[in-house]
C-alpha cells in the first residue's frame, strides 16, 4: 500500500502548470485534493510518471459572483463550498448536496474541480453539475475553452478534458424564477458510496406547470445519467402526485448488479428516490413563490 | 533513485526540516522519519480514519497527502494534545466513558472531534455521530464513543 515512485512538481500559477502539462502531456497527472487519485497511487491503480500538483495554485481557489451564475475556482475545497453562504443562497442544490460527499475530513481537502475532473459516475458532484447544466472552463497553455456539463462526461473516469488541459472554473447558473431543487441518496453507511442518488431541478410557468425539469441519476452508468422520460412525462403538464409517480417510475434506466445491490433494487431505489426529489422540487417551487 | 525535495514543516510546536521522497506519505513521514507513532495507519486509502491529524487546524486523512505537500505547514497529532504531562480533556473523557477498547482507532478519533468541538461545543447525538461516520472503530460500538463526545465537550467548557 505505498505508491509507485514519480517526479514531483509543485507549480505556484496556473501558467506554470499549463507548461508543464504541455511538456509532459499524458505522462502527467494533476493533482487536486487527491481523496481519490492517492488512495489509487497507494492501491497501484494509477501509476502516474509525473505528478503536477496544483495545490499551491492561489488563483484557483475561489466562490465569486457572476452576472448571472456562481463563478467558483476548481481548487476551491469542497468543505469550503459547503459552508460559503453565498453558495446556500445561490446555488441551493449545491448546498444540500456537499454533506453527501464522503466524510468531513475527505471534505476538507477534496475540491470541487478535482471531483468534477475524476468523474466518478458514483460521485455527487459530476451528478449535480449535469443536473444544473453547469458551464465548466478548461484552460490549456495556449488558451481557454467552456464546456457544458452534458458534453464534459464522456466515459467511466473519462471527461472531455485533453491531456493538456486543467479545468480552472466552474460556473453555475443560476436556477430561473418558479424553481425547485432536490438531492437525495441511500448509502450503506452515511458518507460510503451511494447505492443509488438521484438530483432535480423543476421550473413552472405563470400557470403552474412544468416548463422545465432534469432528473440525473448517479451510479446508474458510466456517467451521470440524465432522464429523459421524467422530462417527457411533466413537461408540458401540471406536476401532480400521479404523474410525478409515473414520471420516476418510467424511467429509462438499467443499473447493474454489484456487490452491495441487485440491479432489481437499484431500480427500485431509482424510482423511490426520483419520486422523492421530483416531490422536493415541486414542493419547494410552491413555498418559494 | 528518485530526487528528494526538501521541507521544513511545523509540528506540534517544533519545527522540522527535512529531504522527502515525493512518493513519501504524509502518514508515514510522521511515523518514520519524525517517530510520532500515535498516528496509526489502517486503511491506507482514506476510509477508516485512523490517520487523521490536523492540517493547518482542518482535520485530514494523513495517508491521503504526500509529506512534500505540507512544506510550509502547521501539523498537530495526537502527541500535541496532552500538556505538561497532563492529557487533554477530550482524552480524559475518552478515558472516564470507556470510549475505547484496543485503542487503535482512537488518535484519529480525538483528532478529528478537536475541530468539531471547537465548532460545535455543545453538539446533539445526531451531530455527534455524523462527525464520526469517517472513523470506524471495530471494537466499542461508538456508544461510549459517544458518551464520551458528550463528556469531553463538558470538560472543554
């Protein structure tokens, strides 16, 4: 249980970084929070030559306020982000997602971006950037480029990051007026990988139904994995108990089996949880307005 | 074979420098090259929190950071608690309530309520337990772990 050996570097800028990565190109791995690439490197899962650790890297720790979205640096610490006020306030999905995440002391030094960039379809944050579309920036030596939360999770562990590039921001938009948010996941033990989670967004218009809704589910796939049925079944119509129920119920997912459940209950735990946060949402539309 | 990086770091009070391998953890650098053997390593891939000590006063899984991370770093262990001889209240605590058995999950623990305690000083059950669902403890059954919380946030006022 001790990692292969590697050349260490510890850039103090972003452009110190962006050029090592250039030069390195695959060989490399940056380095974030390390709650999941260092328990990798110590089980020799991952056997990175070179690690480019970008934790000394001061400009990319940050929660700002954009004009119309949260603007928050990659290498802002997830237990930052759970407690930031302007993050309960603004992003609220956000905020009831963070103490999901592991334990207090992987919060303390995992970071948002490093989450996002792993890509663990198991993992609550990839869940929540898609269910809220966020726009996710990467950034290479020779430029920039942003990059939708829907076409950034390619694969099991695969983004659409290229070698040479490290994702600097992460910009959240802001929910339109007569939302609702929800997030809800069943886990062993609280803080373990979640058997099954399901995240949701719903927007009314002026006569009370459903103009908008995105229902994600995580470790349903190799990705996050948007509904398409829920938005099929509520667009459109008022969202009452039935066809929330039936929307949840039809969803067009297929989990595997593993150790811990049977595709038959992750389905069902599918359901029950898509019912429950597409319930929440609703519920919370209604008390906002 | 590989280079060595130099760092010079703080812990409980006493600074230390020293040439690191980069695949050095930060867990064993504790244990092996400053001899600070109360931080006990289980899992070794962040699960069972034995190793936590505290980073710059956060609570951290030491086996999840190399030793070349914490150039520049303030550390307290489980060697930092006791003061002159005399033990911490919280470890006072640990001892009165019999919140431990073989003992070998229990620096991790102390070392993860010391910031919860200070943030929460008068917590409930329910928040007592959700700051420890990252310690396992295979011996006690976290009852008078929990009594123990309880008593040490007592004596800590």
């Amino acid at each position: 249980m001790k990692p292969p050996s590697f050349q260490y570097h510890a850039p103090k800028t972003l452009a110190e970084a962006l050029s090592l990565l250039t030069q390195h190109g695959s060989d490399a791995k940056v380095l974030a929070g390390g709650q999941s690439l260092v328990p990798m490197m110590n089980f020799r899962v991952a056997q990175p030559a070179i690690l480019i650790d970008i934790n000394r890297i001061k400009e990319l720790a940050y929660i700002k306020d954009g004009n119309d979205g949260l603007r928050i640096g990659a290498m802002t610490r997830q237990r930052t982000v759970e407690r930031d006020a302007n993050v309960a306030k603004r992003s609220p999905l956000i905020h009831e997602t963070m103490p999901h995440i592991a334990h207090p002391q992987i919060r303390n030094r995992g970071t948002i971006g490093g989450s996002i960039a792993h890509a663990d379809p198991a993992s609550e944050l990839p869940t929540v950037m898609l269910t809220l579309n966020a726009k996710l920036l990467a950034k290479n030596a020779k430029g920039e480029r942003w990059i939708d939360a829907q076409d950034f999770f390619v694969g099991l562990f695969t983004t659409a990051l290229e070698p040479d590039e490290i994702l600097a921001e992460i910009q959240i938009p802001d929910l339109p007026a007569r939302s609702g948010y929800a997030f809800e996941e069943v886990a062993r033990r609280h803080g373990d990988y979640a058997m099954m989670g399901a995240a949701a967004t719903m927007t009314l218009d002026e006569n009370g139904k459903c103009k908008d809704v995105r229902l994600v589910f995580l470790s349903v796939g190799e990705t996050p994995l948007l509904s398409s049925s829920a938005a099929q079944a509520l667009i459109g119509n008022k969202p009452t108990p039935e066809l929330i129920q039936s929307a949840a119920a039809d969803t067009d997912i297929t989990p595997s089996s593993n150790i811990h459940a049977s595709e038959r209950y992750r389905k069902h735990l599918a359901n029950v949880l898509g019912k429950r946060v597409l319930t929440k949402a609703y519920g919370r539309v209604a008390t906002d307005r | 074979m590989t280079d060595t990086i130099s760092i010079s770091l703080k812990v409980n009070g006493v600074q230390y420098k020293k040439d690191v391998e980069p695949r050095l953890l930060l867990s064993d650098f504790l244990r092996h090259e400053l001899d600070l053997t109360g931080t006990h390593v289980g899992c070794e891939h962040g699960v069972c929190g034995s190793c936590t000590i505290l980073l710059d006063g956060e609570a951290v899984r030491s086996c999840l950071i190399f030793a070349a991370q914490a150039d520049g770093c303030e550390l307290t262990t489980v060697e930092g608690l006791a003061q002159n001889g005399k033990l911490h209240p919280l470890q006072e605590a640990f001892r009165e309530a019999h919140g431990l058995q073989c003992g070998y999950c229990t620096p991790g623990f102390l070392m993860t309520l010391i910031p919860f305690l200070k943030e929460n000083p008068n917590p409930n059950e329910a928040e007592i337990r959700d700051a420890l669902s990252g310690n396992i403890c295979r011996c006690t059954g976290y009852q008078n772990i929990v009594k123990a919380v309880q008593l040490g946030a007592e004596k800590m006022k």
